[in-house]
C-alpha cells in the first residue's frame, strides 16, 4: 500500500510541476501589457514548482505499477491540489481581492470549466488576470490528465489509468488509436485546432486580438468564463453570436467523431452517430419552444430577435458552456426551468460539455422503451440498441447507477445549501448549475456568486468537482474496498 502511494505521489509532483509552467503565459502577458500584477504569477509558478519538486524528489525511488485504482486516486488528488494550486494567483493578487474561499472557488470554477464567478467588475480587471481565467478553463477542458496522459509515458508512467477516470461519459473504452498515448495527443491536437479555429473567427468578426484568444479558450473549453462582465452581450454583434454557437456545438461533440472524421476525411461519422442526432434534435425542439414562449410572452418584440437570443442561450445552457447575451434570469419562469433542465443533459460524451451527457439519457430513455415492450411481451429478448449496435447489459446497468447516484447527489447537495437559508430557487439553481458544470444559475446566482456566504460556496466547490469527475471518480474512493489490498 505504501508503495502504491508513494507512486501515487510521485505522479502528483510530476503533474504539480507540468501545471507550475501554466504561471508563465500570464506572467508574459503581465509583461506585455505592464498590469502590474507580475509578482502574483511568479510567486505562485515557484511556489507550485517547489511543492511538485518535493513530492517528487521523496517518491523518487518509488517505482509501483499504477493500477486502476490508483489512477481514481490521482485524477481526484489531482484536480483537488490543482484547485488549490490555481487558486494562488487570485488569492495573491491585490486585485481582484478575494478571500481565499472565493479564489478557491473562481480557480475551481475555471478548471472544471465551470464559469460561475464570485468576481464583480471583470472589465477592470489586468490583462494577465483575465488571461488566467480564460487559459484555467482551457486547460482544464479537455481534461489536464488526458494532457498528461501523452507526457508521462515518456516518463515510465503508464497512462491508461488516468484516461479512464477523467475522460467523461459511459463508454470510455473505445480507443481512437491503438497506444493511449497517441490517443491523448490526437484529442489535443483537435482541441487546439478548434482553438486557433474558434479565434480566427471572432477576431475576422470584430473582437479585438485579446478577447478573440480569450473567447475562444472559455467557447472550446465550454467553459463561459468571458473577459468582460456583460458576456458575450458586451460585443452585442449577431455574427459573433453565431460563431460562438458554431463552436460551442462542435466542442459539445463527441471528440472521437472528429477525430474520426479528420482521420477519415468524410462528414459520414458524425451523420451515422446515434448521440449527435440525437443532441442536435434536442437543441433544435428547446431553440423552437423558446424562441416562440420568448415571441409571444413578448419579452421580444420581433421574432428575429427572439430567435437569435433564444438559439444563443439554448445552445450556451443545452452545452453547458454558460455565456450570456441577455440576462436570460429574468426571462419567464417556464423559459428559465426548461434551459436548466436542458443543462443536466449537457453534451455528448468525450466532449468538453458538463451534465449528465447525451449518451446517458438516450440509453435510459431506450431501456425505458424495453420495460414497455417487456410488459407487453413479457417472454421476448428486447435487446437495448443505440447506432443499429446492441448495447451490453454492463453499459446499461452503469448508467442506471450512475443516474441514481447523480439524483442522489444533487439532492443531498441541494438540501445542504438549502439548509445554510438560501430561498429554494437560488439552492437548486445554484447547485444545478455547478453540478453540471453550467456557471450561471436563476435568482441571486444569475449574474455572479458574489453575494453567495462562505459555507455554500464550499458546498458548490465540491459540487463542481463531483460533476467534473462525474460521481463515481470521486465517490470510489469513500468505498472501504477501495482501500483494502
């Protein structure tokens, strides 16, 4: 057992040490534009540098071969130090002030790609300090293990173990390519060309070079961190509005489609895939039924109005990316309801999306299809199938439990936050949000989490972790038999 953990935290300083780097582009960006805040990235890249250095130099001789359990341990470890990691710039910065609970929270917020923000006055903000919460929501939207994944076998660590307990969905078994190394590397570079991609786009359509870099971060990432405190409102251009929604559909794609369909050269991947139909036909049912409740509650006059804000934050919310156009809080209640609910879908699995992924309620809502024909035919083999392929039991029966376990959990969260005196609205709406990975929420977490006590803030911390690592990751390992040899 101790040498499992002492190979445990062998990988953990290595990681410490990959991510201390990631203090440097704000560093140079402080530089550039002379903000004034050099000295809070550099304490924290030596700070972090020196904690990784450490625990690497005591674990040195541990040479253990990481099972799967212990590759739980370490993606769980690894996003819980990361949180706190990240979260030292904020709290050394004299501007934004901010408690260290609430760096805590706006660092977790960015790696989780969140974007629910506790800070107020964003437009203020240095250069630097705005590049870092764009560049925290980029890294951690791929995964930073899946990142790793493709540096460490390089090291003498495998990373088979890793990938599986980060990347998100139920079937994480198909491999892109044969060696997980490879695999890994092909994810990134996809991810970061949809990136440069997504930047282009927004700096042809009018964003200033720094927003452009900065909105594409935060759009492939779906993570909605936005460097202005009016969102993707404060550029108020439609063209803008749907580039944005272009790439955050791609980005809420399963990522082994493109990387099929660029390996393949052909759009026939993503034309035969049960999910993505399936993803893109709930997006267009919710835009119609928004967009008409929006037209005729006449909370917009004209219907193209109605139409681009309500396919902008169907998309935003249905991806869990969480930009805003409008403060669509104030919305009609129906309206505000219905985009939630659409959150705890989110997007398909192996994208960069929150929720409970597309994938999941597909096969729930086939099983439930199969109960019915049992019922009618109570002798017949009614196989589950998605794609014209059978889906094995094992999937079926893992996705049942991890619904449960979901519902379970966000009741359990939900009755916490509910219990510090939050009115009911802002407690769901605030743990919804969080647990999906979304950001913003309905009643006083609309806008920012500013106003939000201590005590619920580490509440939400924990419930974006959970989202993020999609319950089982981390509850595993508060199984007694997980510890056990």
């Amino acid at each position: 057992m101790l040498k499992r953990l002492l190979t445990v935290q062998k990988v953990l300083g290595l990681l410490l040490i990959l991510f201390s780097v990631s203090m440097l582009p704000p560093a140079v960006v402080a530089l550039i534009y002379q903000d004034g805040a050099l000295l809070p990235f550099l304490y924290a890249f030596a700070l972090i540098l020196g904690i990784g250095v450490l625990n690497w130099l005591i674990a040195n001789h541990a040479s253990h071969e990481l099972r799967v359990r212990d590759g739980f341990l370490v993606v769980v470890l690894f996003w819980v130090v990361l949180g706190l990691s990240g979260a030292l710039p904020f709290w050394l910065s004299p501007e934004p002030r901010l408690s260290l609970t609430d760096s805590v929270f706006e660092s977790i917020s960015g790696l989780t790609t969140t974007g629910a923000t506790v800070i107020l006055g964003i437009d203020e903000l240095p250069h630097s300090m705005l590049w870092y919460r764009q560049q925290l929501q980029w890294l951690g939207g791929m995964g930073i293990i899946v990142l790793a994944v493709a540096v460490l076998p390089m090291l003498g660590i495998g990373g088979m173990q890793l990938y599986r307990a980060e990347m998100p969905g139920p079937m994480k078994e198909t491999k892109l390519t044969p060696r997980i190394t490879e695999t890994a590397k092909a994810l990134w570079y996809i991810y970061l060309g949809l990136t440069i991609a997504c930047a282009l786009a927004y700096w042809l359509a009018g964003m200033d070079g720094f927003d452009a870099i900065g909105h594409a971060f935060s759009t492939v990432a779906i993570g909605g961190f936005s460097t202005h405190d009016d969102s993707m409102g404060y550029f108020d251009s439609t063209l803008i509005e749907m580039i944005a929604v272009f790439f955050m559909l791609v980005a809420g794609m399963n990522f082994a489609l493109h990387f099929v369909a660029f390996r393949r050269r052909s759009l026939l991947a993503y034309r035969h895939d049960s999910e993505l139909r399936f993803y893109l036909f709930l997006m267009i049912v919710v835009t119609t039924i928004v967009t008409l409740a929006l037209f005729y509650t006449d909370t917009y006059i004209l219907w193209d109005d109605a139409f681009t804000h309500a396919l902008f934050q169907t998309v935003s919310i249905g991806t869990t990316t969480g930009f805003t156009t409008d403060a669509f809080y104030y919305w009609p209640p129906f309206i505000e309801i219905l985009l939630i609910f659409l959150a705890f879908v989110g997007g398909c699995a192996g994208s960069t999306g929150g929720g409970i992924k597309v994938i999941r309620l597909l096969l729930l809502i086939k099983q439930g299809l199969r109960e019915i024909g049992r019922l009618i035919h109570p002798n017949a083999q009614l196989p589950v199938r998605v794609g014209g392929k059978v889906i094995n039991h094992r999937v079926v029966d893992a996705v049942w439990g991890f619904f449960s376990l979901y519902i379970a959990t966000f009741t359990l969260m939900y009755l916490a936050l509910a219990a510090t005196g939050l009115d009911l609205l802002t407690a769901f709406s605030a743990v919804a949000a969080c647990m999906n990975n979304l950001g913003p929420g309905l009643g006083t977490v609309g806008a920012h989490y500013a106003d939000m006590h201590d005590t619920g803030i580490w509440i939400l911390c924990v419930a974006m972790l959970l989202g993020r690592l999609e319950i089982f990751t981390l509850l595993v390992l508060f199984s007694p038999a997980f510890w056990r040899r």
